[in-house]
C-alpha cells in the first residue's frame, strides 16, 4: 500500500514556543533580542520537528492511500487491520456544507462510528461491517481531516526540548564557533558542544523527545 499527503490549509506558524516562554527561562525582561530569539524558536522548532520525524502544530490535510500491488477479496491477507494517520492527534474530519465526512472509500463516503472508528490520540482507524471490525479493502481511501496540536496545547516535554535548544543557540551566538575548547593549564579546561555541528540534542534533550519520535515523516 502506498500513500501520499497534501496539506491543504497549513498552520500560520510552526513553532513549538514562544519568545516569553524563553525569555522567562533566560532570565531575561528586556525586548531588545525579542526579533533574534524569535528567529531561534523558528529555528529550534524545526530542528525538533525534523528529529522527531513529525510535524507537531495541527494543520489540514488530505491523506490519499492506494493498495500495491491491487488488492482484492481473493487476497485477504494483504489487507490491513487499521490506517494510521500521519497527523496526530487527529482534530477532527473534513466536512462538507451538510456536515457529511469527506472521508471516502472508493469514492463513498464513510460516517464515523457507523463505517468506521479513529482513536483521535493516535490516528488509527478500523473500519466497521456491521459493528464488527474488517480489515480495510479498497481501491482508493481519500481521508481530509486537521491534525496536530492547536495553538497553546503543545506537549510540555516538546516545548522543555525546544527551549533547551533555543538557550543552546543563544548562548552558542556569543562565542567564535570555530573554538571547541578551552584550557587554562591548571586552572579550567572546557570543551563546547556545538548546536549546529553534531552537539545537538544533549541527552536531555533527547530523553524528552523520544517518546515523539515517529518512524515515518
């Protein structure tokens, strides 16, 4: 089975925090780095985004799924028990001007918790006969629905990982990126890690997102 993704109204912004949220962080009550900390947080965000194979904010998209090779009644064993949605956690489905799901099995469309049931928290979908629940078998499934975090309802261990990325950047501006350590003999010896070469995540960083690491994009 191949699938493939359109995103038809994308999210106004990416980004996994706010400005003030790094600012309360660093301490720091003036506006004059609010224009390069949000760069950061548009930066961090993405390289959060990227780790974790996923996108985070909620947008609206149409996800397509078509057999390969063709499936048919006589080879059962091919079909698969549930659809997993790539977006989650799954807002809500598209609707047209009469509230009915764009939701469509080869072109009919499918009425939750009559043709179908979606965990929304994780975007697998079963298909149901009866109330009772088939392996999927179709020529085309076309799925328009939002999924992701609104606005303001990020997960709280992403937006930890993304601030702790954004203070990496900030406190990496303020030194030659081109020193990877520094000795002071008998004194102090200490060794950067550099954000953009390979020092990024830290092991914190990256105990907070393992559990959003997706294994597809």
């Amino acid at each position: 089975m191949y699938r493939f993704l359109t995103v038809t109204t994308p999210a106004n912004s990416k980004d996994l925090t706010t400005v003030a949220a790094v600012k309360a962080d660093l301490g720091m009550a003036n506006t004059t780095n609010d224009a390069v900390l949000a760069t950061m947080v548009t930066q961090a965000s993405k390289f959060v985004a990227k780790y974790c194979r996923r996108e985070f904010v909620a947008e609206t998209v149409t996800e397509t799924f078509r057999p390969y090779p063709f499936v048919d009644s006589a080879s059962l064993n091919s079909l698969p028990d549930y659809i997993w949605l790539r977006r989650t956690p799954v807002v809500s489905f598209a609707q047209d001007g009469n509230g009915n799901l764009l939701f469509t099995r080869d072109g009919e469309a499918l009425t939750e918790n009559v043709d179908f049931e979606c965990d929304h928290s994780v975007g697998r979908i079963v298909w149901l006969w009866n109330d009772m629940p088939l392996r999927w078998h179709f020529r085309k499934l076309v799925i328009p629905y939002t999924g992701g975090f609104t606005v303001g309802n990020i997960d709280d261990d992403v937006q930890r990982a993304t601030i702790e990325t954004v203070k990496q950047l900030w406190f990496f501006r303020s030194r030659d990126p081109y020193i990877k350590a520094h000795e002071i003999p008998n004194i102090a010896s200490i060794t950067y890690a550099d954000v953009m070469r390979g020092g990024w995540p830290t092991p914190q960083i990256a105990a907070l997102l393992a559990p959003w690491q997706s294994a597809v994009f």
